[in-house]
C-alpha cells in the first residue's frame, strides 16, 4: 500500500512550468505522462466545494487579493492561474484526470478545527481506484483521518518553520513531531536541508518513510538520497526508480 512513497519521485504541484501552472490540470497531465507521482493542496471554498490550490490568498497566482474560503466556486472558477488559460481545478476532477495512473500525495491545508474538509475529501475519495496518501503539517488532520478513515495512508509535514508568527512551545511541537503519537503516521515529508540526522534515524527506527520536499536541483536532489526515502519535486527531472 506504501511502496510508492519509497519508489515514486513525486512532482511537487504537478510538473508545471510557465503554460501549466501549478496545481493545474495541466501540470497534472504532465506529470501522469512523465511517470511521476503527483503532489496537490486540497482546501475548501465558502460554499464546501474541495478545490485543489496551495495558498490560501488567492494573489499569487491569480492576482485576486481574497481568501480562497471567502469565495464561493462559481467565483472561484472563473479565475485564472498565472496568466494562463488554466483554472483552479476542482478536487474530482483531479481525481477524473488521473484515473488512478499515478500515486496522489493529498497535502490537507488546513490550520484550523478539523472536520468539514476532512470529511468532504475521505467521501470524494471513496471509491477512487488508484494509490495515494494524505499529509498535512496539521497533525490533528491526521488525527481526524485516523479516526475517521484509517485506511487511509497518513503522512506528516514539518520542517524548521522559520519565520512563522507561532509560539516556541508549538515550534518545537510541530518540529519534532511530538503528537505522532496520537497522529501515528506511516511518513514523514520533512523540508530539505532541515531534518537533523540524528532524528532522521530516530524516526526511521519508528518505521517511517521520509520524504524531502521540495527539492529543486541536482545539488539538493543529490543530498536529500543521503537522507530521505524519496523526494518531493519541482523545476528539474529526477531519476525514477526501478520497481
């Protein structure tokens, strides 16, 4: 259920580039074409529509300073990403493009209560033929999927969070991952350069697969092998894997 994350580079946003946007059907297709594993941010719009876009402002990447919550999906859909003639995509219609021909890595955006995105996106997964695991740096998300879904494979996101306006208590926290024990996820995607050796072997005699996100060139891609079971990615081709 799990040998992907280890086997599969994974196209951080999809394999864009300046005419397929991230988080695009487009860069989605490519990535499917290339054989690559595809990451993609999931969230809710005001009117409970799960749509696939990574920030929650909507500025830079459409140029529209509003919060992708505040706006219904028919405003939404009118937008466009980047300058290009790609849209913010609806989460089944992902889950329509794909068609199960490459493993989904599902990031959860979501900084607040638990619940309504996290259910609307287990019931549209129902039923979904092909391979893929959710993450999330919340790790009360997982803790939801744990309860609620627990067939569903479970990854934890983390890294130094430098420059984020959050207490030390919950920097540490969220660094060190110190609520996987209610969480227990199967992975951990840890920023790149950031996961201190040491805790990298602690987490691997846990059992968890590491992933690094997101590498950008060969010189990150060739570090990050040291360390990590895998790689999230962007911008550059990266070896795939026998098996």
């Amino acid at each position: 259920m799990t040998a992907w994350l280890k086997r599969l580079p994974i196209a951080h946003r999809g394999l864009h580039n300046s005419q397929a946007p991230e988080n695009s059907l487009a860069a989605f297709q490519r990535a499917v074409e290339a054989g690559y594993g595809i990451e993609l941010d999931v969230q809710l719009s005001a009117d409970g529509h799960v749509v696939v876009f990574h920030d929650y402002n909507l500025k830079r990447m459409t140029g529209l300073d509003r919060e992708v919550k505040d706006l219904d999906w028919p405003h939404l859909k009118e937008l466009q990403l980047a300058g290009t003639d790609q849209g913010i995509p609806l989460f089944k219609d992902v889950l329509a493009l794909v068609r199960g021909r490459t493993p989904l890595l599902i990031e959860i955006k979501n900084d607040g209560k638990t619940g309504r995105l996290e259910k609307t996106v287990i019931e549209e997964l129902r039923g979904y033929a092909g391979e893929f695991a959710i993450q999330s740096f919340n790790p009360f998300v997982l803790l939801y999927f744990r309860k609620h879904a627990p067939g569903i494979v479970r990854g934890q996101l983390s890294g130094p969070f430098k420059g984020q306006n959050l207490s030390l208590i919950k920097v540490l926290v969220l660094k060190y991952l110190l609520l996987n024990f209610l969480s227990r996820p199967a992975f951990v995607s840890y920023a790149t350069g950031a996961l201190p050796q040491w805790f990298a072997r602690r987490l691997r005699r846990k059992g968890l697969y590491l992933l690094a996100w997101v590498v950008s060139d060969v010189n990150e891609y060739a570090q990050a092998v040291k360390i990590f079971d895998n790689v999230i990615f962007e911008d550059f081709s990266v070896p795939k894997f026998p098996g």
